[in-house]
C-alpha cells in the first residue's frame, strides 16, 4: 500500500500503466497474500477514484490491473451523476484524499442506448429503469442525429461521460477543489473489443 498520495498525474499516469500491462497480458494483481489482506484491514489509501458502469465486463481493477485498496470505485448504471454518488465521490475526496477522479464510460453502453431509444422512438421503459434514464438524456440533447448507429451510439457514450464529468466540476465541491488545485477530473471510455482504455481530451 502507497504510504503517501500520489498527485493526480501521478495516478492518472498508474491507470495508463495498469492499463498497458492488461493489454499485453503482463497484468500483475493475480492473487493476493496473507500479509496485503492484513495492510488493508488497517485501512485504505487508494491512489485514484472511478465512477463507472455497473456494467459485468467492466472492471476497473482488472482492465487497469490494480490490487485490493488500490482503487476506489463507484459502479452503477450509465456512470450516471446522483446525490448518493456525489456524496461518495465527496467522500473519496475529503477521507480518503484522492486527487484523480475518473468517469469511465464503456462501448456498448446498455444505458446510453436505451436513452437514445427514449429520445428516438419514445421507448418506454420500467420507472426506475426510466428515472435513470432521465439522469443520461439531458447530456444527449444536443448530440446530432447520424445514419450510423455505431457512429452515434460511440459518439453517445462520450458525451454522457462529458455529461457527467460536468455535474461533477459544477458542485460547490467541485468548483472548490478545483480551485485549490486538488481535483484532476479525467473521462475515459473502455472499449470492450480490445480492452484498451481511451481517454478524452
């Protein structure tokens, strides 16, 4: 376990290298001793925070190939913004002293495509599976209309996770910190196919 916080770029810069290895099939978390189990049932100190998709094929630990603690990580559907997920991302930020926040969106998304088909052909969907919705369809408002599914469902997942990304700068929380200097808001999108992690600019 890390025994001081690294910078943001510093962290950004450990995701990439995870990231890498995975690729290259030299990922080295693959079990886990004795010993790591006892460090962390001291304590957490993990070096960055994700907000991902509850997505089964997603998982941060693997695809940047980081250990028990290494990691914090909020999961649910769409990567969507809510005040429960604030208030872990906040939590992250003043107790465990995190300064990279990443919003990992991924191809394919199950939720960003049943919010196009809300936009586009006025799907309905179960309440809740709707209310959820409702948090992805504001930040797809303005994406333009394409003849290409693939191009338009690539281009939905991006903006969702700018979606996202932009209700976490405009908190008051957010704002501060990144006033001061200790927030490092980066979106990335995993690509199932090839497993590479792409992040936007």
């Amino acid at each position: 376990m890390p025994t001081s916080v690294p910078t943001a770029d510093e962290a950004l810069q450990r995701l990439i290298e995870g990231n890498r290895r995975f690729l290259q099939g030299e990922a080295r978390n693959t079990a886990f001793c004795p010993e790591t189990l006892a460090k962390l049932a001291a304590g957490q100190k993990p070096f960055a925070t994700i907000l991902g998709c509850s997505d089964s094929r997603v998982a941060p630990e693997i695809l940047f190939d980081s250990g028990l603690g290494e990691l914090f990580i909020i999961r649910v559907a769409g990567n969507v913004v809510s005040p429960e997920i604030i208030g872990s991302l906040q939590y992250a930020a003043m107790h465990l002293e995190t300064q990279l926040f990443v919003i990992l969106g991924h191809e394919g998304c199950g939720a960003v495509h049943a919010a196009l088909d809300g936009i586009h052909r006025g799907t309905n969907q179960p309440s809740r599976v709707a209310a959820l919705l409702r948090s992805i369809t504001p930040g797809l408002a303005n994406l333009p209309r394409t003849s290409d599914a693939d191009d338009e469902m690539r281009a939905a997942v991006e903006a969702n996770v700018r979606w996202s990304m932009s209700q976490i700068r405009d908190t008051p929380e957010g704002r501060e910190r990144a006033a001061e200097g200790k927030l490092k808001l980066v979106g990335a999108v995993y690509e199932i196919a090839t497993g590479r992690v792409r992040w936007l600019e």
